[in-house]
C-alpha cells in the first residue's frame, strides 16, 4: 500500500512541476504575445476615406483621422462614419488577435 501512495505522490509532484513550467511558459508566450500586437498597426476608413481609424494589435487607437474638410455634414451622420471606421477596425484587430492566440496555443502545447 506504501508502495502505491509512494508512486502517486511522485507522479503528482512530476505533474505539478510540469503543469508549473508550462504555466510559466504561457505567461512568457502571453507577454512576447502582447509585445508583437503593440507593434502591429491596422487602419480602416469609412465614408470613402473621409474617417480613418488606426489602431494597433493590443487594440489601442493610435490615430484618428478626418480626411477633409466636413462642410455639409450633420452630426449624426459623421458620428455613423466614426462607429462604421471604429467597428471596421476592431473587427480586423479582433481577426488578429484570434489568429495570435491560435498561434500561441499551437506552440505552447505542440510538445504535449
């Protein structure tokens, strides 16, 4: 009966101790992760280039653009062009970041 608590009790501390570095591992990968998207920049426009938003992988705007001179727009409608270029950009931002995390993941545990 020892013998047996003996064996799982070293199976358990082998398991913990690879459970911890892979945790240790993801940590690190989370981090190169989020420093590759600070350095990636994407833009979108709306309204045929009049709004252009640019924000990068950790999805911070970066810059907000208003391409020319608004002369006969309302309010309402620059604020849709704003939310359409927004939206436009989070979208592709979004895109990235899954295809970042697949990636990840697929490195982290391709050794398993």
């Amino acid at each position: 009966m020892n013998f047996v608590y003996l064996s799982v009790a070293i199976t358990l501390k082998i398991l913990d101790k690879n459970l911890l570095a892979k945790l240790e591992s993801l940590k690190r990968e989370s981090e190169a992760s989020k420093d590759r998207l600070e350095d990636v920049v994407i833009s979108e426009e709306a309204g045929n280039g009049l709004i252009r938003i640019s924000m990068n992988g950790n999805r911070a705007i970066t810059k907000f653009e208003i391409t020319k001179k608004i002369t006969s727009m309302d309010k309402e409608e620059l604020e849709e062009l704003i939310c359409v270029a927004f939206n436009r950009t989070l979208d592709k931002v979004n895109e990235l970041n899954e295809k970042e995390v697949i990636s990840s993941a697929q490195s982290l545990f391709s050794g398993m």
